[in-house]
C-alpha cells in the first residue's frame, strides 16, 4: 500500500466525527467518574439516577429511548443499580412491561451525588466558558438529531 495515501487516509480518518466524539466522551467521562467517585457512582449511574429524578418511572424502552441506548446496553448498565437497591423494577400494564423507578435510597444516593456532578460541572462550565458550553449542548444535539432521522 502507498504510505502517502495510508498517510492521507488516516488523517481523513482522523477528522471523521465519531472518533472525535467518542475521544472527547472518554475524557469527559473518566473526569466526572472521578468526580462522583465519592459517591459511589459513575458518570453513567449518576445520568441514570437523574434521568430517573426527573421522568419518575419509565418503561425501558422509553428510558433507552430517551437515552439513545438499546435495551440491552441500559439493562447491563441498570444491573448495578438494581443490585445495590437504587433502582427497582416495578409492575406494568402487563408482565411484558418493565416499568423502572427509584428507590428512596436510590433518592438519597443521586441527591447526595449531585454537589459533587455541580462541581464538575461547574469546573468544565468555567474552562469551556458558559456561551462554548451552551454552543457544544446544542451541537451535540443537533449530532443526535441528525443521526436519528438518517
């Protein structure tokens, strides 16, 4: 193979926004893992805690949904919730339907959590700048939405 167009293809390959997107997910994540470590919870947990807070019970295919995961990525990742009696599975209209919601300790936990994630954020908020981290919420969003329709 010609080195030159290996060479040129990688740096091509370099620039494509998934590869960007998930380097600087990595980063960001392994930060606010390190954050909330006092807590007990990853950043994953803490985003599942919250999504929780705020929705009050969901089914799991509304919860993956809203999360853009598939149902088996957010069962694994709810396993350790569930396992520690954060979150539990509730009945729904039929056996077919999971229905999650929080358990009071799993209240307390993320409640507990949540001045730690205030200082990360409020630590990222201050390098990026508030106007840069409005602007990378929003392209974020808008990268999900794109890639949503097709």
């Amino acid at each position: 193979m010609n080195t030159s167009k290996s060479t040129q293809s990688g740096r091509e390959a370099v620039r494509c926004a998934n590869f960007n997107l998930r380097k600087a997910s990595r980063a960001v994540t392994q930060y606010y893992d390190s954050v909330l470590r006092p807590a007990g919870l990853k950043a994953t947990q803490f985003s599942l805690l919250t999504v929780l807070v705020v929705e009050g019970p969901l089914p799991l295919s509304a919860f993956a949904d809203a999360l853009v995961m598939d149902r088996t990525t957010l069962t694994r990742n709810l396993r350790p919730l569930i396992d520690r009696g954060l979150v539990r599975e509730v009945g729904g209209t039929d056996r077919r339907q999971r229905i999650l919601d929080l358990t009071e300790s799993g209240r307390r936990t993320q409640a507990e959590a949540l001045p730690l994630w205030r200082s990360a954020q409020k630590k990222v908020e201050t390098k990026l700048g508030s106007a840069r981290l409005d602007r990378l919420i929003a392209d974020l969003n808008a990268a999900v939405d794109v890639t949503r329709r097709g």
